[in-house]
C-alpha cells in the first residue's frame, strides 16, 4: 500500500508539471493552429538556462533562475514565431499546414544540435532547490520535485486566472476562437499569435528549467517530455485547458504506476513513456478528440 | 442511366439535414436542384455522389442498390460531381487535371489515347492552348469549364453541378449553357444546383425544391415556380427572377 | 548539345549515365575510409529520396521512416541470429518486413490530417525505439547485435560499395518510373486536393498504402543492407534526430524532386564527414539551413538549380507559368 501511495504521489506530482508544458502546447495549438514539434527543445533549452545561469552567476538561488530561464525561453520563442511563424498568417506560405510542421521539426533539430555543440552530450545538473528529502507521513519525496510541483500548480492557476480574468487572456481566447471576429473587434490576432507562442514556449521552458535539478539536463532530453506532451494533449483534446491538465496528471499517474508495477523494473523505467504512448494510440484510433476536444480555448 | 435516391435521411450530431428525401432521375435529363440556403442541396448532391453516406435511406442505380460505395467507384459508376468552390488540382497543369480522372476510370487504357481525348475535351471548350498550363494561373471561370472537362473525362452518365454559374460572367456563363446543351444532347443527364433563377429556368426539364431538408416540390419548373410551398419556402428570400 | 541531337536521347538520362560512370570509377579515386563515406551517403540517399516520393508526391509527411529502417535492419540481424539464414535472404525478409509494417501504418494512418500523421507515426517511432532498446535478451539493445557481413571476411568495402550502389540505382529508377507514371499522377493530385482527388475517381486508400508500402521497404531494404555492412546495430540508428537529418537532406535538396533529395543526401552527407572537426556545429548549420530553405526556398536548394541546368524530372513541380487572362 505505501508503494502504490508513493508511486500515486510521484504520479501526481510529475503529472502537474507535465500539465504545465503540454498546456504551452496546447495553447500554441489553440491561438496559432499549429502543433509545435520542437516542443521539447524549448524543455531542453530551459533547462540549460538555469544551469547556466546558476553556474554564471554565483550566489544565484536556482528558485531565482528558474523565471528568469522562462522568461527566456519565451524570448527565443518570440522571435522564432515572429521570423518563421508569423509568414504563415500573412499568406507569405504555401501550403502552410505542411510548412508549420516541417519548420518546428526542423526548429527542433536545430535547438538539439546547439544544445550539444554548447553543452556537450554529457549531462548537466544545476544544484537543487532544496537539499533534502521531504517526508509526507510514511512517503519520501525528493524536495526538488515536490517544488517544482508547488511551483506548477502556482503557474497554472496564474495562467488560469490570467486566460480566464484578464483582458490578455480574452484577446487570446478570442483569436483562438474566431481570428476575423478578434480582428473586427480590434485584437491584432498576429501580436496574440507572437504572445500566444512565447507563452506556450515559456511554459516549457518553465517545465525544464523546474525538473532540471532532478533529472539533469543533455541535448536530447526534451524528446521524452515532447512526445508526453503530444501524448496530453491529444488525450486532454488539442486546444483544451481542462484536457491538458487532466491529461498531463493522467499520464502522470500512469507512468509512474506503469513503471512501477511493470514485472521487470529495470525494464519498466524504459517503458514509462510507452504507456503513455499506447494510449495515445488509442485515443488517435478510436476517439481523436480526445476527453474535451474543441479547437478553442 | 437511371438513378434514384429512396427515403434519405441525414443527421448532422443534432441536425436533421435531410428529411426523407426520395428521388428519381433518368436517362437524359437536366434537373435543377433549389432551394432557400441550408435547404440541403448540397447535402444532396454530397450523398449522390457517395462523398457522404447518407445516416439512412438508400441510392439505387439502374435497380442496383449502391449504398455505401466509395466516391470513386460512384465516380466510376458513371456518376461525377463539381464542387462549389472548384477544387481543381492547382499545381498540376490543365492537361494532367484532365488525365487524372481519366486514367483513374480506365485502367487499361494507354495515356496517348487519353491525351488525345483529353484534347479533344479542351478544344470542345476552348481551352486547348492552356492545357500545359497550371490550373492555379486559371480565371475562376476557366477553372470551372477545366471541372467541367475533368468530369466529361469519366463518361458520366450524370452529372452533379453544384453552381457552376456562380460567379461566372455573363459571356463565359452562355458557353456553359451551350457544353451542357450539348452534352445533354448526347444522353447524359445533369442535377444543376444553382441559386441563378433564370438559367434554371432556361435549362431545366424539370425543377426540384428542397426546403430545410424536404423536398417540397418536383416537377415542371413553370409549374413549381407557382407552388404555394416553394413561394413560402422563398418568403424572406431576396429571389432574383421569379 | 550534338550528341544527343543525333541519339534523341532526351538530356536528363545522359546526366544519369554520366553520374552512374562516375560511380562506377569512384573507388579508383578515394580511399576505403572515403568508400564508406560515400557507401553511407548513398544509404541516406536512398533514405531520403524514398521519403521525399512518400511527402513531396504523396503529400505524407511521415516520420516512421527510419522505424521502417531499423525493421529492416533488426528483423535481418535478428533472423540471422536466431535462424542463421544466409544473409541475402535476411536482406530480403528485412525488406518485406518493412513493407508489411508499412502497409499497417498506412492502413491506420489514412484518415489523419498531416499534423495527426506526423504524431502518430513518431509515436510508432518511439514505441519501436524503446522496445528494441528494453528488450536487450532479445535485440542486445543498446550493446548492439552483432549482424553477419554480407561478404562475410572480405575486408575491402568494393563489394558493398557497388552493392549499394546498384540498390541505389534500381530505386531511383523505380522512383522515377513510378512518379512518371499514372500513380505518380494519382499521388499528386492525392496531395493536392485528396477529396477532390476521390471524387475525380482515384481510389485514395489504395494509392496511399502504395506509396507506404513501396517506400518502407525500400527503408527497410536501406537499413537490412546496413546491418550486413556494418555488423554492429543499435536502436540509436532510429532516434528522430536521424529522421530529422534525412528530412532535411530531403527538404535541403527539394522535396518534391527525387533527383535532387538523392543528391541533397548525398552531399550533406560528405559535408558532414569533411567537416567532421566542427563537431556538433555541423548539425547546427544544417538544421539552420533547413528551417532557412523551408522558409525562402521552399522547393529546396538543389532542385531549382537542376531544374534551371538540366531541366532535371521527375518533378512534382516544375514548368513556369503563363499567366492567362479571363475568358
């Protein structure tokens, strides 16, 4: 019983933070109508700038670096959207649909390979938040992740009061919705397309630079978290907040029990982002909605 | 070649966008399907040409019952359609549009001989000196005589039109009339939908009116044109020459 | 040009025939470290070309391609090692392998818009990935399996190298003969517009899981021949940062032209062995070059320049219009 309640908490925990990048995703897909495959780079990226910004700048708390690695994550997303992006809804692009998923493939490759030129292929840890386990009664948790998802459930109820309160997050709900009636209504839909992606963009970025300390950061190790994020998002409903969310602590819970339960453990570790994976399978199989499928926000 | 539609309803999740439609259309006939928007028209000639399978009802062709076929065996039945907004392929030329129907619906036929008959299908349209052109550097309105060919390139025996004046100039527009006169002439039968009263009337054998998914009146068109239900069907409706 | 005015050989085959020569005499020129430079190159060459007829001709944009090729590769090395089959018929079963998964792919693929396409087939991707890499009893995962060399002692690369060369020709040929023909047609217009291509009669399903089929086996064919040649392979052979690689060398070269996706493959192959001291900088570049390409040169880089010296087909694209006014 403690094992599974131990695997249940994990679950729980990664599951918020792994809400948090696929509603980046999700968001993108919902303002731009695009998937962003380069999704999981954005993860990498900030990942690496925490550590170099811990590494930098002595006497930086990691917690510190940790927005101002967002922040810059968002930043290079911006002017991805704004140089390649942006073409797309200014009918500068043939057959768009093709070139939004062989530019953020290709944005993806390159982020990856630049990630190892600067870094190497070795991993890279920036120091954790807190040294310590923590102890919920008889469940031991790294205080890493728990901070990490403290700090993602903060972020998304920001986000939420942010999308759902704020005259920003209606602009954007409206350009989700119907980009010629925002239009009408004086919403420049292109700058909440380049608003829309750095955000979607920061988030992941937000996602890496919170998971860096326990897991480390290489080139390639946004590939994992990207396909996750696929994963959510189609099983949450491409453009669903509620689904992103639902989804990413489904997929949580399902790794870690999946893992966990898995008769060979060791191999079990391998697999975890296979189950996520058949599901998500099964989903585009059966029902490609998902559980709350629309294209809006 | 007759073809007939029995009883077809069609449900959109919570829309019933045919309400037990039933049908008939034979040998060398030009029908003209109206009818207020979102009548179902479209729906109609969607069915027809097995591009949507109707929730139920049934499409038989010569006696045959032919429910559930893919669209291109409807195609290769000898039942083609246009589309509204034509969608011909845009970065192939003209003459590679006219082949890709043809050698779709002939098999074992050579290209030589269809290249010839493709020709021979522009030149009737004119458009013979444009066949090694893109179909995107088109006019609208050549695009919508190159759809024409495309389908004359399958041997249909029917002919689905979903607006082919719309947005046609007047000139271009009495061209049109003449290839589907002609075309008639040679034993095909066409379904024209069109909100241009008077080519209908000009064209049309016979009038067929839905009115939110039923079919509300078929027959003579002068007849039609005086049916109560089909002026009721129109009253809000800005018709252009009744 | 008077010779071919008088042989009224159109000028693209005499192109063809030169190049083949000049891949004939080659390995006089170079040496065996080179040899297997270019043996890699033209396995990539073959990667990409077949992907570029999958994407440029049939419109899917699939990134299963290098699943096709570890099918090939495992399904010949795991043959060999359970069974012991002489390795010609490894090969085979490799590449029949390849094509049977990619007629299952095709098959549940065909209702799925492009961005679903791409999901779903890096997510069969990754599944193979991490089944090859965990089951390590069976495939030795990440240690690699250990595959019999086709020419078993033989330590010269010449018998590989004009092996791998001939494979490269008959699928260029087949590429072409295929694009040139009625199915080519089909598949454009299949990516152009694929409702309008079924209500114009193309049977869509069947053309689709064609070009699946024909495309994974040769995948499938590139990597079983891999895997005799090197004797060693691992799942890393298939991590999406490789297909990246193969769609950019397709893209690069000009996806809708077979021609020049070959070559582009072949070229940025040798670019990254010449420029081996810049390390990972070199994938930067080329990652740079693609987005760049995607954006201002969207029929890629080699492709208009064949079209302009050589007026090189097949092509997906090719002639300049006339732009004709109304009727």
């Amino acid at each position: 019983m403690d094992y599974f309640l131990a695997l249940t908490v994990t679950g729980l925990v990664m599951g918020i933070i792994y809400a948090l990048m696929a509603l980046g995703l999700t968001l993108i897909f919902s303002i731009l109508k695009i998937v962003n495959f380069a999704h999981g780079e954005f993860y990498m990226l900030g990942g690496y700038f925490t550590y170099y910004l811990v590494n930098h700048f002595t006497g930086l708390h990691p917690l510190i670096a940790v927005p101002i690695a967002g922040l810059g994550v968002a930043l290079i997303g911006l002017f991805f959207e704004l140089g390649f992006i942006r073409p797309i809804h200014l009918d500068k692009i043939e057959r768009p649909g093709e070139y939004a998923i062989l530019v953020t493939i290709g944005l993806s490759f390159f982020l990856m390979n630049i990630g190892l030129a600067i870094f190497g292929p070795y991993p890279h840890r920036p120091p954790s938040f807190f040294d310590a386990p923590v102890k919920l009664g008889f469940i031991s948790i790294s205080a890493d992740r728990l901070t990490a998802g403290v700090l993602s459930v903060l972020l998304l109820l920001t986000l939420l009061i942010l999308i759902n309160k704020t005259w920003l997050g209606k602009a954007l709900r409206a350009v989700s919705q119907d980009k010629q009636a925002a239009a009408i209504i004086g919403i420049n839909h292109l700058r909440m397309n380049t608003l829309g992606f750095a955000l979607g963009t920061g988030l992941a970025g937000l996602a890496g630079a919170l998971l860096a300390p326990s897991f480390g950061v290489t080139p390639d190790v946004g590939a994992q978290p990207s396909i996750r994020s696929y994963v959510i998002i189609v099983l949450g409903g491409m453009g669903s907040i509620p689904g992103s969310i639902i989804g990413g602590i489904i997929i949580g819970l399902v790794e870690s029990l999946g893992a966990g339960y898995f008769p060979d453990p060791s191999r079990g570790l391998n697999y975890k982002t296979a189950f996520g994976l058949i599901i998500f399978a099964l989903v585009l199989l059966l029902r490609p909605r998902g559980l709350f499928g629309r294209k809006e926000l | 070649m007759e073809i007939e539609v029995k009883d077809l309803v069609q449900r959109f999740g919570g829309i019933l966008a045919l309400n037990h439609v039933s049908l008939k259309i034979e040998s060398k006939q030009i029908v003209g399907l109206i009818g207020p928007n979102g009548s179902g028209k479209t729906t109609l000639v969607n069915i027809i040409g097995s591009v949507l399978q109707p929730t139920s009802g049934d499409i038989y062709l010569d006696g045959k019952r032919v429910t559930g076929l893919k669209p291109h065996e409807m195609v290769r039945k000898g039942v083609s359609r246009t589309f509204q907004v034509t969608r011909a392929f845009r970065r192939m030329t003209v003459m590679e549009n006219m082949l890709v129907p043809a050698l779709a619906v002939s098999p074992g036929h050579g290209r030589p001989a269809l290249e010839k008959r493709a020709r021979e299908v522009l030149d009737f349209l004119t458009m013979d000196h444009l066949r090694n052109d893109y179909a995107r550097s088109l006019s609208g309105g050549q695009q919508k005589l190159l759809e024409l060919g495309q389908l004359l390139m399958t041997d249909p025996q029917l002919l689905l039109l979903d607006e082919p004046f719309a947005g046609v100039h007047p000139r271009l527009m009495e061209k049109i009339f003449e290839y589907i006169l002609e075309i008639h002439a040679q034993g095909k039968s066409f379904l024209i939908i069109s909100h241009d009263m008077d080519s209908i009337f000009t064209l049309c054998q016979r009038l067929v009116v839905l009115s939110y998914g039923e079919l509300i009146a078929d027959g003579d068109p002068q007849v039609v044109k005086l049916d109560e239900a089909v002026i009721e069907a129109y009253l809000g409706e800005e018709v252009e020459d009744a | 040009m008077k010779i071919t005015q008088h042989l009224r050989v159109p000028k693209p085959w005499i192109i063809g025939v030169l190049a083949l020569c000049a891949a004939l005499v080659l390995p006089l020129f170079i040496k065996s470290y080179w040899l297997h430079v270019i043996i890699v190159a033209y396995l990539y060459a073959i990667l990409a070309s077949s992907w570029s007829f999958l994407a440029g001709y049939a419109g899917q944009f699939s990134f299963g391609h290098m699943a096709f090729m570890a099918i090939g590769a495992y399904t010949s090395g795991l043959l060999g090692k359970y069974i012991a089959l002489p390795p010609l018929l490894d090969i085979l079963a490799g590449t029949l392998a390849a094509g049977l998964a990619g007629f299952v792919i095709g098959y549940l693929v065909l209702r799925f818009k492009a961005a679903y396409l791409a999901l779903f087939t890096i997510a069969f991707s990754e599944i193979l990935r991490m089944v090859l890499k965990g089951e390590t009893q069976i495939t030795d995962g990440d240690h690699g399996l250990k595959v019999v060399k086709l020419f078993g002692e033989t330590i010269s690369r010449l018998p590989y190298y004009y092996t791998i060369l001939a494979v490269l020709g008959v699928v260029l040929v087949l590429l072409f003969a295929l694009s040139s023909s009625r199915i080519g047609m089909f598949l454009r217009a299949i990516r152009e517009d694929e409702e309008a291509a079924y209500a114009r009669g193309v049977d869509i399903v069947h053309y689709k899981i064609l070009a699946f089929v024909i495309t994974s086996m040769m995948a499938g064919l590139s990597g079983s021949f891999y895997a005799h040649y090197i004797g060693l392979i691992t799942p890393s052979m298939m991590v999406l940062p490789q297909m990246g690689l193969v769609i950019a060398m397709a893209i690069i070269g000009g996806v809708e032209n077979l021609a020049a996706a070959a070559i582009g493959g072949i070229l940025i192959q040798i670019s990254l062995e010449v420029l081996r001291e810049l390390g990972a900088w070199r994938l930067v570049f080329f990652g740079a070059l693609l987005v760049v390409t995607l954006r201002f040169a969207r029929n890629g880089l080699l492709a208009p320049l064949f079209q302009h010296l050589f007026a090189f087909g097949p092509r997906a694209e090719g002639r300049k219009e006339t732009l004709v006014d109304g009727d």
